[in-house]
C-alpha cells in the first residue's frame, strides 16, 4: 500500500521506517534541515527494538507525492490547521488521513479542512525525537499505535491498515473499539505529565515523591476524564488509578515534550492540552481548577514562545 507520513519526525519517522521495510511504499513530507539530510543521506532510525536505515522519497510538496492510502498527520497540533490545508493532493476517494498528534481537537479540525470521511484517529505510545537531521532516535515505550474510524465503524480500509501495522516489525498495533475513548485516556496523562513538569521544571520523580506535587498530577487527570464523561466519552472511572500505577515505573529522570520546548524557547503545545482542556469543560460546565491553573502559569510563555 502506498502511505505518506506528514511530519516525518520522531513518531511519523519511527513509523514510516518500519512500514517501508514490511515492504511498502512509503514518502516522507518534512522541511527544513531535517528534509535535507532525508532527502541527502535518507532516514535512520535507533531504536531499542532494533536500528534500521530506510532511503525514501522525502519532500515539503504533497503534489510530488499524489493520492494516498494512508496518511499519517504527525505534525504539532498549533500546525494542525495550516497543515490540514495542504492534505488536499494526498488524496484520493476512500483516503484515510490518521492522526498520531497530543491533544483531542486536532481530528476535528483536519475534518473541517477535508471532509469528516477522511478522518481517523490515532494514538501513539512511544518515546520517540529526533535526534538529529535524519536521524530518529526510539528510546524507549512499547511502539503502540492504537486508531480506530471516529464513528467506531470497522471498515475495509482500517481493517487492512490494521493488517498494515500488525505486520511490521516493531510496531504494536491496536485496533480500537471506540478510538475517542482512547483519545481521552491518554490526554488525562498527557495534560498530568506535561502539566507538573513543565510547571515545576522538574521531571517526574521528584514530582512522585511531593505529596502536594503528587495530588496535583492525580487531580489533573481527574479533571480532564470528568470532562471526558461529560461529553458522553465511556472514560472507564478507572483511569486515573490505573495511569498513577503505570507512572510509578517510568524514568524518575522522565520530563515531557511540553517541558523541552518550553525550556528550549519553542513553541508550546499549551493550547491543544490544558487550553484545550478549559475549554471544553467550559462548554461541559465542569470545573477544573488544576488545569487552569497549569494554563495561567504557562500563558505568558506560550505567548513569548509564539
């Protein structure tokens, strides 16, 4: 099958590499340095699960690469919308455009730019960067990728993506029953992790150990999987215990994305997480004063950042 990885960075890369040695074929869009070295020197990835080394078509021009089966949007959500808009040419009739980004909005704003019918949903569970230009370094997780159509339904198309991705080395694929529940599971880890150590500027072991500290990150998950509920999402109760448990064996030394690049002066991400988060529980009538709270702090320099 032909697929296109919009964003080929640390999850679009990993991605990418493994379906193009199951054998498919498989183009890059990326730009900048990154681009360059692809397009140079092709695409590396080191991974705990095994290093592997692709050379594959890579550009910043979709319309060199034409319709599509599949493509994966991987870019940061605050390029969602911008993006979005250069899908067009990847196209085709039963095209299906899946997002692997942070956040639970972006799926609704790729449908407003390409039609709803080319929508799916995706969520990825691995620690993944670029290491450098060309290079994509895999450091640890489990390289779950778990998708699913918004409507539940299991089409032809997502059952063969699913086929796709199960038969790639390094890949642990997960078909959802209902991707919009999965989308909600990991944003409450995502606003919990990203929120304390961005905040506290201090990474996850330390955090585990402040009581206060601690009951923050807890709190913050309840709250987005209150929000969850109230949009009809069959968030298990369950949830915040079961992520508190998992978070108990990561790297003390573990920080997040949101922290790099707030530490990093880049852009930040806050609007597609605790952002996002206010607003929708806004619209919910939910309070949730922890993420409010992480929005504040983080505001002027999301602002800053822009």
């Amino acid at each position: 099958m032909k697929f296109a990885v919009f964003g080929a960075g640390g999850v679009g890369g990993y991605l990418g590499a493994r379906l193009a040695d199951a054998g498919h074929e498989v183009h890059l869009i990326a730009r900048g340095e990154h681009l360059d070295a692809l397009q140079s020197s092709g695409l590396r990835v080191e991974s705990v699960v095994g290093d592997t080394a692709v050379d594959l078509p890579a550009t910043d021009d979709p319309a060199e690469v034409g319709p599509c089966d599949y493509v994966f949007f991987c870019v940061k959500s605050y390029d969602t919308r911008e993006a979005a808009a250069d899908l067009v040419p990847l196209l085709g009739s039963d095209t299906a455009v899946v997002s692997f980004q942070n956040g639970v909005d972006n799926e609704a704003w790729l449908a407003e730019e390409i039609g709803d019918d080319h929508v799916a949903g995706g969520v990825a569970y691995i620690f993944s960067t670029i290491k450098e230009p060309g290079a994509v370094e895999h450091t640890g997780g489990p390289a779950r990728f778990v998708f699913g159509e918004l409507d539940g339904e299991r089409t032809a198309r997502i059952e063969a993506l699913d086929e796709a991705l199960s038969a790639a080395e390094g890949i642990e694929a997960v078909l959802a029953e209902d991707v919009r529940v999965e989308l909600w599971r990991k944003f409450c880890l995502i606003c919990a992790q990203a929120g304390m150590t961005a905040t506290t500027r201090l990474p996850l072991g330390e955090i585990r150990e402040t009581e206060a500290s601690w009951e923050m990150y807890r709190r913050l998950m309840a709250e987005v999987s209150a929000v969850a509920r109230a949009e009809g999402v069959d968030l298990p109760e369950t949830v915040v215990d079961e992520w508190s448990e998992f978070v108990q064996d990561l790297d003390p030394g573990m920080y997040s994305s949101l922290h790099y690049d707030l530490t990093h002066g880049k852009r930040l991400e806050l609007d597609a997480l605790h952002g996002s988060v206010v607003r929708h529980a806004t619209d919910v009538g939910v309070d949730v004063p922890m993420n409010e709270a992480v929005d504040a702090i983080l505001r002027p320099w999301a602002d800053r950042n822009a």
